[in-house]
C-alpha cells in the first residue's frame, strides 16, 4: 500500500487514525468480561468509524 493510500483511508475514517492493537485488546476485554454476559450473536465493527463501501 502506498503510503498516500495509507493516508486516505485514515483520513476516511471518523476518528481519524489508525487502529492499533490496543483496540482490539480493549473490545476483547470488555467481551471477556461479565459485563458482555447478555451480548448474544453481535458484529462489532472495529473500523474507527470508516465505512466497508470505500
């Protein structure tokens, strides 16, 4: 990917950054926890807000 692609597609999303690996650690976290004990059959979409069509 050239680095101007790179910039586009974080330019494209809502929070306006890349992800890192801490986000994934967070969600998985939080889904671990008894707090996620309700959550059934859920997508979560770990994007920071960019949109799939793009």
């Amino acid at each position: 990917m050239t680095p101007e692609r790179e910039e586009e597609l974080r330019a494209a999303t809502m929070l306006g950054r890349t992800g890192v690996s801490e986000d994934v650690v967070g969600l998985t976290e939080f889904l671990l926890s008894s707090r996620a004990e309700h959550l059934t059959g859920q997508n979560f979409h770990l994007d920071g807000g960019a949109h799939s069509t793009r």
